[in-house]
C-alpha cells in the first residue's frame, strides 16, 4: 500500500531541505509517494526583512542548522545568495515534474545548499536541468518565456493557495495521505512513527 506524501516547502528554506533528508530516507525503506508542493517564503512585493531579524539570522539561526546538518547528514553547507526571488525555480520544477523528471528538484536544492549557487537565475536552472537529463533549450524555451511557463506558474500560485487553505502559515509541512500533517524537520524516525499510525488506521479503517 502506497502512502502518499504532500511536501509544502521552498527551495531557499534551510529547515525545508534538512525535512527532505528525512523524506529521502523514509523513501528508501518505504513504500511513499512524495509529491513536493510550492511554498514562497518571500514572494515578490514582500516588505523589505527587518535588519534586526537578517542579522539574527545570519549570526544565530543559520550556525546552528549548518552545525546540525553537518552532524545529522554529514553535510558541509554552502548557501546560495540569502534573500532571493524562488519563484523561478519553483516554476522550473513544475516544468521538470511535468517531464517525468522527479531529479530536479533534489538538484536545485543541492546546488542551492550545498554549491552556492543563484538559483534565481535562468542559466542556473537551465544547467541544472541539464544535468538531470532534460533538454536545456526545451526547458528555457519554456520557463524563460512568461507566456509558456503560465501553465506552470498557475500550478505554482494554486499550491499556495492550497497552503493557505489548509491554514499552513510556515514550512517544511508534511501532509501524510491528505488527513496527517507533521509540520517542521523532524528525524526520520518520527517520519516513520507517523507513517507506521497512518498505515494502522488506513488498514482499520
């Protein structure tokens, strides 16, 4: 029995990429089907982010998850431009799911975490798609054309409307079969308590 999962996250969330390590994981051992949903943490037009607040960010927030990455994952982090735009990218990976390519979300967020790389960037994402095998003049053909990338940012602007139905107001948010929603990055063991009650009540029900 297939449990589907619902991830709700954005690419430049640091909490976001250590909850997919977690889901990777789960996947290797369980029968999940992860669909990974749009979240903006900053959309275009947000008011400018508090000094105060960037600088705890950077001094307090951001050393303590490169410290538990490198302990829980074994990962040195090396985090792309702070404070940019993820829309793109986020379009990007509906065109790339739309290919059957399941591997370009798991690149962007590599080359976002770990390569410091501008994944607002056309070229960026065009040379990471390449690399998981799509066709780099097909997928900037589309996404770099506003008019052929719609389909795309519709289904983008539809999983935040979802988010904000479902009364999500922060990511990662781990929905388990529709009904089961774990909120944060949490180890891969709770990952698997839950899943082994949705499994349970599924079977019950």
């Amino acid at each position: 029995m297939t449990i589907p999962i619902d991830v709700w996250s954005d690419f430049v969330c640091p909490w976001c990429y250590a909850a997919s390590l977690s889901l990777n994981q789960l996947a290797e051992t369980e029968d999940v089907s992860i669909r990974w949903r749009a979240y903006e943490l900053r959309p275009a037009g947000s008011p400018p982010m508090d000094p105060a607040y960037r600088e705890h960010i950077e001094t307090n927030s951001r050393p303590r998850f490169n410290a538990m990455m490198k302990a829980q994952f074994g990962l040195e982090i090396r985090e792309g431009p702070f404070g940019i735009d993820s829309r793109l990218a986020l379009i990007a990976d509906k065109y790339a799911e739309a290919q059957g390519n399941r591997g370009f979300n798991e690149a962007v967020k590599r080359a976002y975490w770990l390569e410091g790389q501008d994944i607002s960037q056309l070229s960026v994402l065009r040379s990471i798609a390449e690399g998981v095998g799509l066709d780099g003049a097909a997928f900037e053909a589309v996404v770099g054309d506003p008019a052929a990338r719609a389909p795309y940012d519709v289904q983008v602007t539809e999983d935040v409307r979802t988010a904000a139905a479902y009364g999500l107001q922060g990511v990662p948010a781990i929905v388990f079969a529709k009904r089961y929603l774990v909120p944060g990055a949490v180890p891969v063991e709770t990952l698997r308590e839950v899943l082994a009650d949705v499994k349970r009540e599924t079977a019950e029900a």
